[in-house]
C-alpha cells in the first residue's frame, strides 16, 4: 500500500516545500543567461496601466512546477530590489513581489500615480533564485 503512495507523498512534499519557505541547493543559471525589460523603458513615464514586457536571453520559460533543466519562471520586484530578497528561500507572494508563474512573459499592472523601481528576477519551478541570480537592472518608472 505505502508502495503505490510515495509518488503522492513525493508531489505533495514538492507542493509544501515552498509553501512553508523551506530552503533548498540553489542551480546554476546556463552562463550567459540573462532577463531584461523589453518594456517599459528606465525612466518612462506611463499614464493608466503599465504593461511590463520580459525579455529572456539563455534560458526558457516554463511554469512554476514544471522541472526542466535551464528553465524557470519571471517574478517581478516592484519597489523592492533583490538586496530586499532571501535568495535562499522560496519568494513570498506580495505586492511587491508579482510571480509570473504561469510562463508569463507579460503583465498589466496597476500601479499607483509615482515613482516606482521595477527589477525582473528570473527563479526556477520552486520559486527559488538561481546561483548567481538571473536578475535584471532596475528602472524607474513615474505612473501619471
């Protein structure tokens, strides 16, 4: 009986381990991979809605779950850079850290009027950051 169990037992360890924020060995991204705004663009100014566009250089995109070699997901740091993140651990969801976990390569936000920092961070199917990380410069945006 416990035979025909463990590939549940293992799924559903998979499933609380990020939940609980439980750390594990972070991968190494393929050399040369790198993520980036295609848009917005440092320093634009953007009345309504902001639609963030990711670029991926390296690497593929696949949703948070799914296990394939030199793949992952976007996550996006909104005024919050990635001295603020626990590299080590799970992300959390937030507002200020948006998942993409679904293999999204772009997003609508809705932020409110200001100035605000957007970073990109590339993480594998666990939510964890690669080693070194796969994150993008930061920009500032003004929403009108």
């Amino acid at each position: 009986m416990l035979k025909g169990m463990l590939p549940a037992i293992a799924v559903l360890g998979l499933a609380i381990t990020p939940a609980l924020g439980l750390t594990s060995d972070r991968p190494a991204p393929p050399e040369g991979a790198k993520v980036y705004f295609i848009s917005p663009s440092d320093g634009e100014t953007i009345e309504g809605s902001v639609t963030v566009r990711m670029g991926l250089r390296g690497m593929g995109v696949a949703p948070a779950g799914v296990e394939v070699d030199n793949t992952g997901h976007h996550h996006l740091l909104v005024n919050a850079t990635i001295d603020d993140i626990d590299l080590d651990a799970s992300l959390p969801f937030s507002d200020e850290t948006r998942h993409f976990g679904g293999g999204q390569t772009e997003a609508s936000l809705d932020l409110p009027a200001g100035t605000h920092t957007l970073q990109l961070l590339f993480m594998d199917y666990r939510h964890i950051s690669f080693d070194p990380p796969v994150a993008s410069d930061v920009i500032t945006i003004t929403v009108e």
